[in-house]
C-alpha cells in the first residue's frame, strides 16, 4: 500500500488541489528550513496573500527539524521516531470547511483507507473545546475521547495572532509490548502514538491575550507518514519500517557485519542522515561554515562518526544514495536527477572529514583520560576548530559515557572566533517590509508586467507608498518611495536578474526609477520625484533605460550553463546567479578549480553559440511538457503548472521568468573575467558582454599599449623576456660582488688548526664560513659583518676543539646580542654595532684558549 500515494488521493477525492512538496529552504526569513506541511500555506494562514481559487489543498511535504528553533538532531538513533528528515502529510482548508468535516476526512481515512482497528484509536481534545467533542462522539465511543490543557491541544504561531485548539489521533500499540508507568494516555511513554493533529484555526490573539473568533476559521492537519507506516507493517520502531529497513541493510552489506544492540543506533543514524543530506543537497544546500550548509555539515559529519564506528576508513555514504533513490525518487524526481551530483558532494565532504576525524578522535580519546565529569571545553572547541567535529558530535560522543561539556569555556572561544559562528544564518523570502501587501492586493489586485514587449509604456499610478511601505495619495519634489504602476514595463528583481531602472515621465516632471522589487507577487519600483509630485492615478510613461543589456547578460547566462556542461560534465548544476546591465555572475557546482584550458574552451564556446546568431525563443508550456523538452528548472524556484521556457535552438532550453535577447549574436561578444572557488564544491565564472565587452576588450588594448611603451617593444612578451634576462644578469653581477671580499686579516695557524676571525663588510659571511670549512681540513671561523645598526654573527668549526655554539654564546652577549647553534656551524645577531671589534678581539682570544 503506497500510503503517500493514497492520502493525497482521498482528499482530492474530497475537492482538495494537490499541491507538490516545497523546497527545504522555505521563502521566510524566520525559518532555517521547511520544518511542516503548513508552512508552503503561511502567508495565506496570515493573510499576508490572498487564498487560493480552491480553499482546499493537500501534500506530503518534505520537513527537516535539524536546526534553530526545532532541532531533533541529538535525539535522531536514540529514539523510535526522531528523525533529522521526515515526510508530513497534510490536508488543509483556506476558510471553507471547518472541525466537522476536518474531523470526518480524518476518522475516515484511518479507519477506511488505513483500516486501523476503531478498538485501537483514541482521540485527545482541549478541555475546552465542547463542540469537537460532540463531532468525536460520532465516530468514537466517547471513554475514548480525552481532554488535555493548553501544553498538549493548543496551536498558536506566536505571542498574537492565529490560533486555536487542537484535537489529535493516538494509536495504541499494546499494553503487552509497552508497561510502564508512563505508557499512558497523556504519558510519556511509547504505547499511545500520536498520528495526526488537526489544528482549528479560529481564534486571532491580541496584543492583550484576547482570543478573537476569526470570520472565517481554518483547517491546518499533520500526519507523519514514517509513523503510519511504521503502524501498518506492525513496528515499533520507525527505523525497523521499509522506509529505513533497507538502507540499514546496505550498511551492513558496506561494513560487512550485521547489526548487534551495541551497534544499532550508528547503523540509524547513517540511515537516516543519508536521507536528509541527500535532500538537502538536491534541493540546493551546499556544505558550508554557517548558515544551512553548516547544518548539512553536521549531519554528514555526525553519521561519519558513526561510520567510523562501524570500521569506515573511507567515504561509504555516497554508495548508498542508489537505495535510495529507489526507495523514494519516483516521487520526488529531484532526487533521481541529481543522484551522481549528490554523491560528488557526500565524497568530498566525506573526504575532508575522514582526513582529520583520526587526529581528533586521538584528541578525544586522550582528553577523555582526564575527564571526570566535565569534558574540556577547550579540548571541544580545539576539536571543532582544528578537526571540523561540530560540538554536537562531541556532546554525542560523550551522551553514552554520561557525561557533558564545559560548554561556557566553549562559549567563550567561540565568540572570539565571530567568523566561525554556526549560528549566523541569513534566510530568504521576498524583500522585506513592513506594508501590509495584502491591503494592496485585495484592494487593487496584482498589476500587470508588461515588460517583455515593452520598455516604455503609458499607464496609470495605481498606490503610492513611502519608504516605510505606508500607502500616501501623493509623493512630493525631492522625496523617495515607492510606485505601483497599473500595467509595469519595469522587471521586478528575480530570478538573479537585476530589477530595471529607468524613468516615470508626463509633460511637466520626471521621476527617477532607481530599483524594481518583487513583493508577495506586487510589482513595486522605487523612485526618487526630482520634480514637482507623484500623484495617485495620473496618468504616466513608464521607460526602462537599463534592459537591453541586461537581456544580453542574461542570455549570456543560458548559453554559458551550456557551455560549463559540455566541458565539465552534466554534473554542473546552478548555485546561484546575478545579471544586471555591467556583468554576470554564475555560481555552479563543480569539485575543483577549472584548468585555464578549460576556462579557455568555455568561452570560445559561448561566443561560437553567440557568433551563430542562434534565435532566441519564449513559449508558455504545460510544466510537464516543459520537462519533456529537456528544460533545465532551478530547484527551490516556485512554479506552476504552466511555465515559461527559453531556449536558444537546441544548444541552451531553460525555465526563466526573466528578460532575453531575441538572437544570440545580439550579445556580441562574451569575455570570462575571472573563475574563483565560493564554497566547498562551488565554483564562480566572472564575465561580461555587450557593452561591458567592448569596454572590457579596450581596457585590456589600452593596457596593452602602455606596455608596449613601458618595454619599449612593440612585441610586449619579447621586451618583457628580455627585461627578464637583464635581471637576471644584474642579479649575476650583484651577487659575485658581494661574495668578492679581501682575505681576512685575522687569520692564524694555532696547534694545526687554521683561525679565521673577521669584521667582513661586504658578502655572505654565512657562505664564506662553509667555504672555508669546505676548503680546510681543521678550521675555526668566526666572521662578523655590521648590517644597518644590526650586527650578524657566524661560527664555523671543522676538526678542533672549539664548539662553534659554545663560541657564538660567549661572544654574541659583547654586541647585545644572542643565538647559538650546533658544534660545527652556529649563528647569532647583535644590536650594538659600536662593539663589533671588541665583539672580533673576545673571538679570537676564545679561539686561542679553547683551542
């Protein structure tokens, strides 16, 4: 039974849309990952937007709770149900139906669809919550119904706003498998299972902890499906379900040993960190110091360790990902497409690690020695810092041993290295603001863009807003705002295509157009009114000034991707990109520096696109004939069942909202400025054209010329060479004059040893002491030379008595200096240089009575 498959069914059977899972990185700068099915549906839930056509909407949607606010990452192989990524089944009602079909859907699917027996289900309500209790008594002996306080049966989102009680579905899994004393309804312990949660929304809370009945309250449900599962194949224990079974099993096979109680908990881990890591990574997480990819790091991190345990030496997580993908990629088709990309980046990332995981295991193991009850957190922090063990992983490899870190001195060296901060994370999300956007959008509706046929329109101001986003009949000389025009010409920032400037004109003033921004589906440009007023519904010209470059670079985009593909491999994914009317930047995945032969080969093969005058094409298509054409899709970008596609002939297809050249010879010329690493697996192409090209290309001619000038050969490369070789000859010349000094003056035959004792003023002195040793059979040398008000002292001893350590010491303390060294070559400095030919007398007498 494919329950995924089946629930989402049974609600579209209920008129509910189907809607696809969102991405793990969620458009809401509050949040660090999708962590719930409702979070897709927030704004609606808020009002910030509109509700859908259809007040009914269904999914199963992908969560990671792994991070901020919710993170089970320390729990994950210590429990039957925590997981870092988990799938959660939802049906939800946009203020259309409300408890008493909510309640219905729910009863029916569990004890119709999933055939649960009626015996085994109970069911939880808030204490105060009479009419959901009169629903229940329909479908359930009312003995089974419970009524629990705010902690367990009541949602809110926060201190105000939406919220409302609960009711939840428990299964009971047996009294003869579970005992305890918490094995209660309303325990802690194992035998009631909750399966689903139906929020009513139907209270809005102000600021004074009033509980206001909303006009129009709605549905908000959750149902794990790893539980249900796991209910259904009769398991106690999620990990013993098909949904980790058989990635346990391909563990075992790799390590080549089977599971023990001992062993049990690594082998979950590693099974359930696969999962999350090979999503986060299709769905564009990169490794990374902070943010979301310092939390893929983690987890990789944590189930390397485990491997570790299980007698890994080497990367093994990549060689479960085909598992996987069979298990689970026929409904997320993300994860079959990037399958050989996701395994590039585990190996790398598994690589790095496994290089360092010996020294700091040996670090641990050592310090653990020492430890009592109090794990250094020194030690800890050196292990994160120096080893790239995050402190969670130590504080997991401590939880069995009982016992804790000093987490404030590790606290304290952490926030002496700011730049290794995990916590510091930027989220995402339209721009922000504080303007109540759905104000604009019920009152007026969204204003068209019409900027794909036009860069200069006639139109009507629609709402003017402030700085601060508040709505005003009228912006005034000299003021900056915001304008929504009632038909755009004007791209609002998306897509990493930059937003357009330009102007607002009628016949008696100008308004500088200075950025379009995109807010909740809004198309908002800024302005600064450089004569008279701006007013609320007159009538104006839009004219955009900056688009037809900006289309050359963004097309330029397209053909580059294209291009990186057929030199680097289809493995090359998009990271990220920007294209405005000077350059374009484009971020793509790849686990090395290009070669220049390959950079080299990149670009002549976008200007070969270019040259070709390849016709630029734009249609409207059904997604998923979009996707049979080959169109490449930017995972994590939103979009609905019809798209819009660009492509370049066969050579480049791409899903892109954003603005294009109509033939590929419009962009003229491309140039690759620059190729730069911006994370691990993550390279960066710099490059220009247009333009910017032309611009580019005389820059470098000009300099060129003043080369030319400087060597003064109109062949810079042959002036630059011959440059070369005349320093070279100097260099020759300098050095034979420094090693060209006079015989030493001090020079003595004592007991068959030759002395050498000097003040050299020009040469090597250091050469000039092996010299000697090399020309001697017995020699002692000892050569001083003043360099600026620094003295420079060396010793040399080959068969005599003298140690030339011994000698440096006594003499070097005479200059104000010091140094030493071993018994047949020693060297010291000295900062008195008015003592240098006492400093030469004290040697030689030294020479004289140690000979």
């Amino acid at each position: 039974m494919d329950i995924r498959k089946e629930f989402l069914e049974f609600f579209q059977s209920k008129g509910h849309d189907i809607y696809d899972s969102m991405s793990l990185v969620p458009d809401d700068p509050t949040l660090l990952f999708t962590n719930a099915g409702m979070v897709q549906f927030k704004d609606v839930f808020t009002g910030a937007v509109p509700k859908p056509h259809n007040p009914k909407a269904t999914s199963c949607q992908l969560c990671v709770r792994a991070g901020g606010k919710h993170n089970d990452l320390e729990n994950v192989g210590y429990t039957a149900r925590h997981h870092t990524l988990f799938e959660m089944l939802g049906n939800f009602s946009f203020g259309d139906y409300f408890k008493e079909d909510a309640i219905a859907h729910a009863w029916e699917f569990v004890t119709q669809n999933l055939a649960l027996p009626v015996e085994k289900l109970w069911v939880t309500i808030h204490d105060s919550d009479d009419e959901a209790y009169e629903l229940w008594k329909q479908h359930i002996d009312s003995g089974r119904i419970m009524r629990f306080g705010d902690k367990d049966n009541f949602w809110s989102m926060g201190d105000t706003g939406a919220c409302g009680p609960c009711s939840e579905i428990f299964y009971d899994q047996g009294e003869e498998h579970f005992n305890g004393p918490e094995d209660k309804m309303g325990g802690e312990g194992d035998r009631f299972l909750e399966i689903w949660n139906l929020v009513f929304m139907q209270y809005d809370r102000d600021a004074q902890g009033n509980l206001n009945p909303l006009p129009k309250p709605s549905i908000d449900t959750g149902m794990g499906l790893e539980r249900v599962i796991a209910i259904k194949e009769g398991k106690f224990n999620n990990f013993d379900s098909s949904m980790f079974a058989p990635l346990i099993k391909k563990v075992e096979e790799l390590a080549g040993k089977k599971t023990t109680s001992e062993t049990i908990g690594s082998y979950r881990v590693i099974a359930d960190h696969l999962r999350a890591v090979s999503f986060m990574i299709s769905h564009g997480i990169l490794f990374d110091k902070e943010g979301r990819g310092y939390v893929l790091r983690r987890i990789l991190r944590r189930a390397v360790r485990h491997g570790y345990l299980l007698g890994f030496r080497k990367p093994f997580m990549a060689k479960l990902v085909d598992q996987l993908v069979s298990m689970m990629g026929g409904h997320y088709t993300e994860l079959a497409e990037k399958a050989e990309y996701i395994k590039e980046q585990i190996t790398l990332e598994e690589d790095r690690f496994f290089k360092t995981i010996d020294s700091g295991m040996s670090l641990f193991n050592e310090e653990l020695k020492n430890t009592k009850t109090i794990f250094s957190g020194e030690v800890a922090f050196k292990l994160y810092d120096t080893f790239g063990f995050p402190l969670d992983l130590t504080q997991d490899m401590l939880r069995n041993l009982n016992l804790d870190v000093d987490i404030d001195t590790f606290d304290a060296l952490m926030s002496k290295q700011k730049s290794k901060a995990k916590a510091a994370w930027k989220g995402s999300g339209d721009a922000a603001a504080s303007g109540d956007f759905n104000q604009l959008l019920e009152k007026y509706g969204k204003n068209e863009f019409v900027g794909y046929e036009n860069t200069s329109f006639k139109t009507k101001i629609v709402a003017l807003l402030d700085e601060e986003f508040n709505e005003v009949s009228q912006l005034a000389q000299g003021t900056t705002g915001w304008v929504m025009l009632e038909q755009s010409p004007f791209y609002a920032q998306s897509g990493g295509q930059a937003g357009d400037i330009g102007i607002i004109e009628d016949n008696s003033h100008i308004a500088e157009v200075l950025d379009t921004q995109k807010f909740f589906d809004l198309n908002l440009s800024k302005v600064k009114v450089e004569h008279n007023t701006l007013d609320k519904d007159e009538e104006v010209v839009g004219v955009v000034v900056n688009r037809y470059e900006i289309a050359k670079h963004h097309s330029a985009t397209h053909l580059l991707q294209s291009a990186l593909k057929m030199v680097l491999g289809d493995t090359v994914s998009q990271a990220g990109s920007l294209n405005d009317a000077s350059r374009l930047r484009f971020d793509f995945t790849y686990p090395k520096a290009m070669s220049p032969e390959q950079i080299n080969e990149v670009e002549d093969l976008v200007n070969s696109m270019i040259s070709r005058g390849l016709s630029g094409n734009v249609e409207e298509l059904p997604i998923d004939e979009a996707k049979q054409k080959g169109a490449i899709a930017m995972f994590g970008e939103k979009y609905g069942d019809t798209v819009r596609v660009v492509s370049f002939n066969d050579v480049s297809v791409e899903f892109c909202g954003g603005t294009h050249v109509k033939n590929s010879a419009d962009i003229g010329s491309f140039f690759i400025t620059k190729e730069s690493g911006v994370s691990a697996g993550v390279r960066r192409i710099e490059a220009v054209c247009g333009l910017s090209a032309i611009n580019y290309a005389k820059g470098n001619i000009q300099l060129l010329n003043q080369v030319q000038n400087e060597v003064k050969n109109s062949d810079p490369i042959l002036g630059i060479t011959k440059l070369k070789e005349q320093i070279k000859e100097l260099k020759k010349e300098l050095q034979e004059a420094q090693n060209a000094v006079s015989t030493p003056i001090s020079e003595e035959l004592i007991d068959g040893v030759k002395v050498v004792v000097d003040v050299v003023q020009t040469g090597d002195i250091k050469k000039i002491v092996d010299d000697l040793k090399n020309g001697n059979e017995k020699v002692a040398a000892l050569l001083l030379q003043a360099k600026g008000d620094k003295v420079l002292m060396v010793a040399g001893s080959k068969n005599s008595n003298i140690k030339a350590g011994d000698w440096i010491k006594n003499i070097a303390p005479i200059v104000g200096g010091g140094g030493g060294g071993r018994p047949d070559f020693a060297q010291a400095g000295g900062k008195d240089v008015t003592k240098i030919e006492e400093a030469k007398t004290a040697a030689l007498q030294y020479a004289k009575e140690n000979i």
